[in-house]
C-alpha cells in the first residue's frame, strides 16, 4: 500500500505528464484505490478527477 504523499505525487505527475485523456483518468483511478476508503486525500482527489473529466467533456 502506498503512502498518501506517494499517491498524491503520483497523480499530479500523472496528470501533467500523460495529459487529460480517458486512460489518465483511469490509471488515477486506481491509484486513488490505493487510498483508505475515509481518507481526506482520496476525497479530495476524487473530486480534482471529476472536475477534470468534467472540463475535457465540455471542450
């Protein structure tokens, strides 16, 4: 399991590296599953991913 510093690392260098695509969404899923269901992090991840997706499918 990986620490919340090493997900949140991960999925910012995720995101600006493979670009908002469908499959960066994906693999930051499952990173984010790597979280404790009630971590704040994961929350909050959670809800960066969703506004994301959100601004992709509006362009």
């Amino acid at each position: 399991m990986l620490t919340e510093s090493q997900v949140e690392r991960s999925f910012r260098k995720l995101i600006k590296v493979e670009g908002l695509i469908n499959e960066t969404f994906e693999k930051a899923e499952e990173l984010l599953e790597e979280l404790r269901p009630e971590s704040p992090l994961r929350h909050r991840l959670f809800s960066e991913l969703d506004e994301l997706r959100e601004m992709t499918s509006s362009e």
